[in-house]
C-alpha cells in the first residue's frame, strides 16, 4: 500500500489529469463527492500543519511580506487581468467572471500541493491566509463596480469558512504539537502524509461535474470558458513566478503556485448571489486548471537546476518539458 502511496506521488500531476478526465466521464460519482470536499479539505489542511511549526508561520504572518503578496495576488493581478480583458472586449458577465476569479484568494489547499512537489510549505501557508483575510475587501470593490453598487459580501460566511478551514486546523495541530512527544510526531507523520497524498487527488475528480454540466449545455462556450480559466490560472502562476524568480526558486515556486490557484468555492460561497451564471462555469474550469501550477513549477524548478538545454512547449495549457 505504501509503495502504491509513493507513485501516486511521484506521479502526482498524471495522476490528477487522470482523475480530471474520470471525473468528466462519471459527472455523477464526481457530483456525489462535491459535498464531502470540505471535509477532506480540513483534514488536508490539518496533515499538512501538523509538519508546520505554528511559532515559525505566526512570525512569517508578522512579516510584510505575506501581505505584499496578498495585495500582489487578489489586487493587482486581478486589475491587470481584468484590464486586459478590457481591452479584448470582454464585457458584462463574463468581465465580472473574470475579475471576481482574479480577486479570489489561494485555494486552502495551496500549501499541500506546494509541499507535494518539496517546497516551503510555510511560506505557501502564510501567503494562503494573508490572500484570504484581504480578499473580501478587494472582491466588494469588484461586485461594486461590475456588478451593483449596493452589492455585499456574507461575512458571516466568511468568517465562518476562515475559522474552520484555517484557524480549526491550525489549532488542532499546535494542540498535537505541544502534547504529544517530537520523536512520536517524528515517526508517525510519513504515514499521515501518505492520506494527505489521496486527499489531493479526490479535488479534481470532485470538481470536474459543473465544466461537464456546461459542456452538456454549450460544449463550444464550455471549452471558451475553460480556455479563459486557464490563461487565468497559467498566466497568473507565470506571473507570480518571474515576479519572485530574482529571489530564487525556493522563494519564486511557492510564490507561482500560490498566485495561480484560486479557491472560487469560497467566492461562490461568500457572493454568489452577485455574480452570473458566467462566473459558475467559468471558477469550475479555474477549479480544474490550477492543478497544472504545482506541475508547470516543477517542471521549470527541474530545468534551473540542469545545466543542459531546454525546450519548452505549450500544447493548450499544460507545459511539456524537453530536455535535450
């Protein structure tokens, strides 16, 4: 079993194009593990915490730094974007679509994929819960503007979402980490890890049911859609990658897949009576796509460190690494 653990994770990015295709084929199954996300969010959230050291991300949540990229990722790259889009000539509903998907926070989710591929999983943290607490005021400015000037946000909602998903986990992992003994700790967390392994790949299979329902209703929208979520999502994580690449990897890596991943479950939650039917099938395919980051970071994390030649080709949206 554990042999079988290891090359899922190995493996991990196949295995999660692999679960988005069987989720498009079974809508059903995928559409009867959609509720139970949210459960298997907390617990992912809570394994990947428990190899975090609380003190170290409270003083990483101290620093300037989490919050420059908070106002980075759901600020400025949601007016570039929707400025952008602008200037295509997107109006209307799918404007608002695509500036309430670029004013959406990192998935909760976002530390365990960055961990997945070996990168800092605390600084990822960090960025995921500053993005979080400064989106509602970036996306009331957006439902403002584009959708209607007496527009609100369900904090109620909100906070209650925050303080499950982000403060539940935190709390019960500190609680572990202070009663229970290091060495214990030590020894029983890569078998924790192994469950967080199968937690991650259960997301795209879960959430691949709306695209498939707007396929059914319009497969050629459907696929313009998908299309829009993911130079959404690449182009952000591109973005946030060359942003922080002067750093080094270790800084650039989890910077690129945070910026890339938007967890719209949460602005549906929070504002979905504000927004379009546009922005429902468009966050599903935003949902999708952000799993290539972790894979498109890895790729170009293994290219820097090889001192051959590398041709990059993009085949749609996902990024295929030669190396010659």
């Amino acid at each position: 079993m554990s042999k079988l653990i290891q090359w899922l994770a190995h493996h991990g990015p196949i295995v999660m194009v692999a679960c988005c295709i069987l989720g498009f084929i079974f809508p059903d199954l995928s559409q009867m593990l959609l509720p139970t996300l949210p459960y298997f969010l907390f617990f992912l959230m809570f394994f990947t915490l428990l190899g975090i050291n609380q003190r170290q991300l409270l003083r990483r949540m101290a620093s300037p730094r989490p919050w420059l990229f908070a106002l980075l990722q759901t600020g400025l790259m949601c007016v570039f974007c929707t400025g952008l889009a602008y200037l295509l000539g997107a109006r209307g509903a799918l404007l608002l679509a695509i500036a309430a998907t670029t004013a959406t926070a990192p998935l909760f989710a976002t530390s365990a994929l960055v961990k997945s591929i070996g990168y800092d999983a605390l600084q990822a943290m960090a960025y995921t819960i500053a993005a979080t607490i400064i989106m509602p005021v970036i996306l009331l400015v957006v439902l403002w503007l584009f959708a209607a000037p007496d527009s609100r946000i369900d904090f109620g909602v909100y906070t209650q979402r925050l303080l499950i998903f982000i403060g539940g986990p935190i709390l019960l992992a500190g609680f572990i980490r202070q009663y229970v003994n290091e060495h214990i700790l030590e020894r029983i967390y890569p078998k924790v890890s192994q469950i967080a392994v199968i937690l991650v790949f259960t997301f795209p299979f879960g959430l691949v049911a709306g695209f498939r329902h707007s396929v059914n209703t319009d497969w050629q929208y459907g696929l313009i859609l998908l299309a829009i979520a993911s130079v959404i999502c690449f182009g952000t994580c591109i973005l946030g990658f060359f942003i922080y690449r002067r750093e080094g990897l270790d800084e650039a890596i989890p910077a690129a897949i945070a910026s890339g991943s938007r967890n719209v479950l949460l602005t549906l939650t929070i504002a979905g009576t504000y927004l379009d039917t546009v922005f429902f099938a468009t966050d599903w395919c935003a949902a999708i796509t952000h799993v290539y980051d972790a894979d498109y970071c890895k790729a170009v994390a293994s290219i820097s460190g090889r001192k051959s030649r590398a041709r990059l080709m993009i085949d749609g949206y996902r990024m295929i690494v030669i190396i010659k």
